[in-house]
C-alpha cells in the first residue's frame, strides 16, 4: 500500500508541474505538451494534480473536454479504488 501512495503523491505533483509548464509554453508560443500526453497523466493517476493545476495555472479552464475530462477520470478512479477496496475486505 505504501508504494501506491507515493506513486500517487509522486505522479499528481509531476502532472501538476507539467500542467504549469505546458502554460509558461504557451505563454511564450514555444512548442507544447500535446494534450493526449496531459489526459494520460491525469488518466495513470494524476487527475487531482491535473485538476489543481488547471486551477492554480488558469490552464484548459475554457476547454470543455478538460473542464468535464479531468473530474471524469478522477471519479471513474475513485470507483474503481473503492471497488478494489470493497473486494479486498
């Protein structure tokens, strides 16, 4: 249980980092982190990181898809970590 936990802090604090990233690119017209690659991360166990920086960064705030996304992945996961949970016990 101890390592899932710090996959998960390790994994939302990366997808945070790069949501601010991909913002500071846009900001400068450099190239960007496609948006496959930002969902992936949210998708692999980042989404509260995601989330967080969607809001702290004011980045994919306008875009549907993340603004309805983002919240989807982070309720199917907790489904799912609830279900595994349910099953264990």
């Amino acid at each position: 249980m101890k390592p899932f936990i710090i996959y998960l802090i390790f994994i939302n604090i990366l997808t945070f980092f790069i949501y601010g990233l991909d913002k500071h690119k846009a900001r400068k017209n450099k190239w960007r982190i496609p948006e496959k690659q930002l969902f992936f991360l949210a998708f692999i166990g980042g989404s509260i990181g995601a989330e967080a920086g969607m809001l702290c960064f004011r980045h994919k705030t306008k875009h549907p898809r993340f603004m309805i996304g983002i919240p989807a992945i982070f309720l199917l996961q907790l489904c799912l970590l609830f279900g595994i949970a349910y099953a264990v016990n």
